[in-house]
C-alpha cells in the first residue's frame, strides 16, 4: 500500500515552503518586528528599519537613488505613494512647529522614523503578502501571552509589563490578537492555520487583560465590529458563534482580572459623568486625565493655528499646579495630555492636529475603498489594515500613542506594509521594472 502524507504533514511542508519565499523577498524583517515587538525592547525603530539600512549599505546608495525616482513615475498614482507623500508633508509640518516654538529637535524623532519606516518597506520587500503580518501577529501573541504569565504568576507582578510598559503591552497585544483572530476565520481554509490562529487569538487577548490597559480592553470590541459585515456575510451561523465564543471567553478572562476591570470601569464611569456635569472625579488616575484635557482645550482655544509647542505646554501644567487649588490641581508635571488629538492640537494647534487626525483617517479611508468586508484572500490585507486604523483611533483617546517610539513605528510598518499588500505595490521596489519588463516578455 502506497504511503500518503498526512495533511497537516502537507500543511506543514506548505508553510515552510512560504517561509523561505518570504525570507527571500524580504518579508522576514516585518514578522520578526511584529514577532519581537511585545518581549524585546529594540526601542521601536524595529528589525525592519535595521535591515533595510543593511539592504542600502548593500546596494551602494543605489536604493536611495530608486527612492527618488518613485517621485517621478507611475508611482504617483498609487495608493502608496498618497501615504507617502502624506507623512512627508506631517513631518515636514512638524519639523517647522519644533523651530517655530524652539522645542527640542528630539521631539521630531518618531515622526522621522515613521518616514524612514515607510521607504524601508517600499523600497527593501519585493513582495507584500498578507500570511507574513498573520504569522508575525501569531509569535507575537505567543510570546506575548507567555510574558505575561509569566509576569504575573513567576515574577509576581500586578499586571502584565513586558520591555514596553503595561498600556504598549496591552496595546499592541489586542491588535495582534484581532489579527490572529481575522487568519483564523478568513483566512486559508487549512485545519492547521485555523487552529494555530484561534490559539494564538486566545494568548493575545490573555496579554491585554493581564496589562489592565484600558485603551487595549476597549479597543478589542471597536475592532470585532469590523468583523461582522463579512461574517454575517459568510455565515449568520458563523458569526453568532464566533462571537459568542469570543464574548465568553472574553468574560472568563474578565473575571479572573475582576478587581482590576472593576477598577478601570468605575474610574471611566466617573470621568464620563464629570464631562457631562463638570464634577470631580475622586479616583487620581481619571482625575489628572480630566485636568489635563480641560488644559488642553484651553491651550488650543488660546493659540488656534500652531499651538503652544511642547515648552508651551511645559509651562502650562507647572502653572495649573502652582496656582490650582488641590481639588484640581495635577499630582505631577505630565509631558502629554495622554489622548493624543488633545496633544496634538494644545502643542501643534491646526497645523499638527488635522495632520494627526489624517495620518489615522486617510490610511482607514484607503482601506475601506478596498472593500475589505467582500470574500475572497485579496480583502485580508485592506481589512488587517482598516483594523489597524481603528485600533489606534481607540489607542489615541487614552494615550498619546503616535508619541511613543514602539507604537508609532509599528503602526507606520502595519499601514505602509499592507497598503502595498492591498494595490499590490505597484513600482514599489527597484526590481519592479524589471519583473514587469520579464512579465511582458
């Protein structure tokens, strides 16, 4: 009797062979970022950057010179290029409030390594597909998971922390999470990926409750909803027990981390209720949140255009806690308002606040007009991409995320990566020409 394979022995030799494709045309860069982000503090400039100057090096300049040329080509018409050119003009904007204000050139760091993220990526990777992000998303919802158990039960912490700090962990945890939890329901049909995805969707969301990251826990449902127009779509069967899976399993782990929900819940309960009423809010937590927006408001209904600058808002809080009376008054001198739109627009004014606001809601329109809710392999990337947009819009109303090194470079390899996976990088690479030459020939 002949010997069969068996399939998942099939499977595996499937993925293997992707694997090796992937490393080939460049891909490895993107997973192991997406891999490492969650255990390995390489403070957020991340593996893709690092290979990408290598691949330059390499080349003798000449990537460089290829860069330049995508500005003068059919290159112009993409998607790709529309995001490109976007960032350079943020960056730019920003470079000129840092001088306009005289803060410190430091502050520019970030967005300059989103830029320098966005070129690697288009320049140094043939090929943009899809699995890389999914795999890269599933080691690093492994890892994830297994630092923090390994946090709270090994080393005894209160909560999850990992090289980023809780509120990162917890973030970047519950995208990847979503991610995992998309290559598990619409992803390739084979047993082995679905399973691998669903576990590694279960270790993700085990990081985000065990962080208490309150931009993480109420991101995840934010993005669940992107999930249902395609899989009502599929199967109304499918998706009422997805989600109640998902809602159960979300619970249990809610109430193993009860106190610490509890705790998250009250304290933004109060924060709504002092919105609405102007009362105060008794947890200090909630209650410099509070503060720290009415500052905000306050700074861009003074300097509408361009803001305060980051000196300006220095000077601000050390004011509002000299002369506040204790009911009100900041515990501390913070350096953001910790929801990015109000940073944006106390520090930059208009200037830098539409800029933040584009750089979240052009990307998500991009990848909405791909039509990310239709059946079929090619919606994957435009739908991982709009789940990004849509994590970070939550991220950035309890964090100043786009400030923080990790979260602003991973964000930058998710969009740029996955726009370029979407329209199919069209002249993204210096070989395009020449594969589109041999393609014709």
């Amino acid at each position: 009797m002949p010997f069969t394979p068996l399939p998942i022995a099939a499977e595996y030799r499937r993925l293997a062979g992707t694997a090796k494709t992937d490393i080939r045309d460049g891909n490895a860069s993107v997973f192991l970022t997406l891999a490492l982000c969650l255990v390995v503090p390489f403070g957020g400039v991340g593996i893709v950057a690092a290979m990408s100057l290598m691949s330059i090096a390499a080349s003798r300049g000449k990537l460089l010179v290829e860069a330049l040329k995508l500005y003068a080509g059919p290159w112009l018409k993409s998607d790709a290029f529309a995001l490109n050119l976007l960032i350079l003009l943020v960056t730019l904007v920003e470079a000129g409030l840092v001088f306009y204000h005289g803060d410190d050139p430091g502050d520019l760091e970030n967005q300059i390594k989103q830029y320098v993220m966005a070129l690697a990526i288009l320049l140094t990777i043939r090929r943009f597909p899809a699995g890389a992000v999914l795999w890269g998303a599933a080691a690093g919802c492994f890892l994830g998971g297994l630092m923090a158990l390994s946090d709270l039960f090994l080393i005894g912490l209160d909560r999850a922390d990992g090289p980023t700090n809780a509120i990162r962990f917890g973030m970047l945890a519950a995208l990847l999470s979503v991610f995992c939890l998309i290559g598990a329901v619409f992803g390739r049909p084979a047993k082995l990926t679905r399973i691998v995805m669903a576990v590694a969707t279960c270790a993700g969301i085990v990081a985000v409750f065990a962080s208490g990251s309150r931009g993480a826990v109420l991101a995840v449902p934010a993005m669940l909803l992107l999930l249902v127009p395609r899989l009502w779509r599929n199967s109304r069967m499918t998706a009422m027990l997805a989600g109640l899976v998902f809602l159960l399993f979300s619970v249990a782990l809610g109430i193993w981390q009860v106190s610490l929900i509890r705790s998250d819940l009250s304290n933004l309960m109060q924060a709504a209720d002092a919105m609405v009423t102007g009362g105060d809010v008794e947890e200090r937590s909630a209650h410099n949140r509070m503060e720290m927006l009415k500052l905000a408001a306050e700074l861009f209904a003074a300097h509408p255009v361009a803001g305060v600058g980051a000196h300006g808002w220095d000077e601000a809080v050390a004011a509002q806690m000299r002369n506040s009376p204790p009911e009100t008054a900041l515990d501390e001198a913070f350096n953001q308002p910790h929801n990015q739109f109000a940073n944006d627009f106390a520090k930059g004014g208009l200037l830098r606040g539409v800029g933040g606001l584009a750089m979240i809601f052009f990307p998500l329109f991009l990848f909405l007009r791909r039509r990310p809710f239709r059946s079929g392999p090619e919606s994957i990337a435009p739908l991982l991409g709009a789940t990004t947009c849509v994590a970070y819009f939550v991220f950035c109303l309890t964090e100043s995320v786009m400030d923080l090194s990790l979260t602003a470079s991973i964000y930058a390899v998710l969009i740029f990566y996955l726009i370029a996976s979407s329209e199919g990088a069209p002249l993204s690479t210096p070989d395009a020409e020449r594969r589109a030459a041999h393609a014709a020939g």
